[in-house]
C-alpha cells in the first residue's frame, strides 16, 4: 500500500496509466503529456489500491477530457471473473486520482495490466 507522501510512480501503476492513456478521447493528449509530471500518494485508508496523483510543479497543460474520462478498465481474476474496475478522475483539467473498485467488501489491490480489460 502506498503511503501519503508523493513519490514517482511505481511500474505498475504507470503501466496502468499508459495502458488507460493509450485510448484516443477528447483531452487524451494533455493527459499524456500530464502523465509524465506526475507523483502518486495513496488514495484511500480501506486497503485498495487507489492512488492519488499530485504534479510536480511542472506547467502542464489542462485537459478538456469529462471526468471520470470516457475509458474504463474492468478487473478480472486469474479464473476470468470480473471482480472489480479502475476509473481515472480529473480536477480542473489535471488528473486527480485513479480509482480501483471492487465488487465485493473486500479491498481490491493495484491490479496487474494483464488483469484489465478496457471499454472506451
């Protein structure tokens, strides 16, 4: 689990994040060239994975992509059932937090690429 101070993004979590940002919509240009600048601190106390971004003083450009953006990632286990997703969350045109769900009560974990699916 991360902790809450901002550090550089673990590889899974920027594959993740390239993987989500390698979709074509509205404002995905910005975000990429966002993703670069930026630092990760944990999102929630319930044990998921959720990550919050923080940018690293750099001036970056603001996306106009809707938030949550139009691409999301569904999780599924090592028998191929769907347990849960990721959802990217921007404020004001930066990214904000990306957001791992389960659909049971127990926390889901930062998932594997290989796990996610995504539907644009």
């Amino acid at each position: 689990m991360r902790s809450d101070s901002p550090t550089p993004l673990s590889r899974e979590e920027r594959e993740l994040l390239n993987a989500l940002l390698a979709h074509d919509f509205v404002g995905v240009q910005e975000l990429r060239e966002q993703a670069g600048h930026l630092l990760a601190k944990r999102g929630c106390d319930c044990g998921c994975g959720t990550i919050d971004f923080v940018l690293d003083g750099s001036s970056v450009p603001r996306s106009g992509a809707a938030s949550p953006v139009p691409v999301e990632g569904l999780v599924f286990d090592e028998d191929g059932v769907e347990i849960g997703g990721l959802i990217l969350f921007l404020e004001e045109g930066t990214m904000k937090s990306l957001e791992v769900y389960s659909h049971d009560e127990q926390p889901l974990p930062l998932p594997r690429r290989e796990q996610v699916t995504w539907l644009e």
